[in-house]
C-alpha cells in the first residue's frame, strides 16, 4: 500500500521512528540495521510495508529495497511473522542472513530470538534458491538484487494476481528461451503466455 515514505524524522530510536509528512505523523517501526542508516540523518526515504491485523495496522520501514526484499522473504515462511523478521535484522545484517541461509548456516539463524532450529532450517530450504540470485558485497556494502528485472517483472505478476512462485518460474522459462529479451515490457507478456 505504501511503498516509502520521504519526509523528516521528528522522532528516532533504535526500534521505532516517526516522519512528518505534510502534517501528518507516521510511526514507522525499524530495524536496528536501518536505525544506523539513519541515526545521523534529519529527514530521508524509508521503504515500508504495512502489515493489516484485526488489532491495528503496523507499518515497518527499511533503509533500502533489498533490506525490504530480504523481510518480505523471511516473512513469507512460516513461523515467521514480521516482529521476528525484524528482530533478525536487527541482530543479524541483512547481507549476512543472506550469506548464511546460503551456506546453510542454522546455527547462527537460531541464535536470534524466536527462531528455533525447526524455523531456521524451513528458512534454509525454503530460501536458498531465492536467495542464490542474490548477491552480497564485502561487509558495509549494500545487499543487491543481481536482475532489478526479474524482479521487477514478478513484481508486476505478482501484482496482477498470479502467485509469487508461478510468476518465477514463467519468468525463468522466458529468460531460458530468449536469455538476450531486455524489454521490461516484452519480459511480462511473454512470461503471461507461460503460464
């Protein structure tokens, strides 16, 4: 529903901020990952994604789209809902919980608080092959998405209501046909044909 917000913080902690904009407060939860981005900032985009439960609705808020993608991953296994999803980011940097679903690392994704070693190898197997077109800088460096448009492309059938995993696969199966197609465009229409 909102894919960021750009605007001045007039409120910053470790778990929680509030950006102004035109007039109106939004509390935003954060990671500690995305606190240190912006601790020395006044104001700044920060990506967001609303969670809507019967109690209320909690908006949580990243520094950049992959550190989104990365929560947006982990929440969609289960056991693992957003407040645990952000707590490994906070205290697990998003490159490194990608590096250590990777290598298979369960040690240390249980070693953060609330993920048992049940959860942490349904994290393994259920992420790894997503994970793998993904790469990781050296420490300090962004975690980038390797093909924004592969990505951009599953956004969009995702958003015309295919499933996420049905959408990957269409796209794989173009890509593998046709490895040169370069138009965004031309990539959705023919991975809609694939499916």
């Amino acid at each position: 529903m909102y894919a960021y917000l750009n605007g001045p913080f007039t409120f910053k902690s470790p778990a929680l901020i509030h950006i102004d904009i035109n007039g109106i407060g939004f509390e935003v939860n954060i990671s500690l990952h995305t606190y240190a981005s912006i601790q020395d900032k006044s104001s700044g985009k920060i990506y967001t994604w609303l969670q809507v439960k019967e109690d209320g609705n909690v908006l949580f808020g990243f520094a950049d789209p992959a550190e989104k993608e990365i929560f947006l991953q982990l929440i969609s296994v289960s056991g693992v809902g957003a407040a645990t999803a952000r707590m490994m980011l906070s205290y697990i940097r998003p490159e490194e919980v990608v590096k250590a679903i990777q290598q298979g690392n369960v040690k240390l994704l249980e070693s953060v608080k609330g993920i048992g070693k049940k959860t942490a190898e349904r994290l393994v197997l259920e992420l790894k092959d997503k994970v793998a077109k993904w790469s990781t800088g050296s420490a300090g460096q962004e975690l980038t998405v390797v093909n924004t448009q592969q990505h951009d492309a599953v956004q969009a059938l995702t958003a015309l209501g295919i499933a996420k995993n049905m959408a990957e696969q269409a796209i794989q199966k173009v890509i593998k046909q046709e490895p040169h197609i370069n138009q965004l465009e031309d990539l959705i229409k023919k991975a809609l044909k694939a499916i």
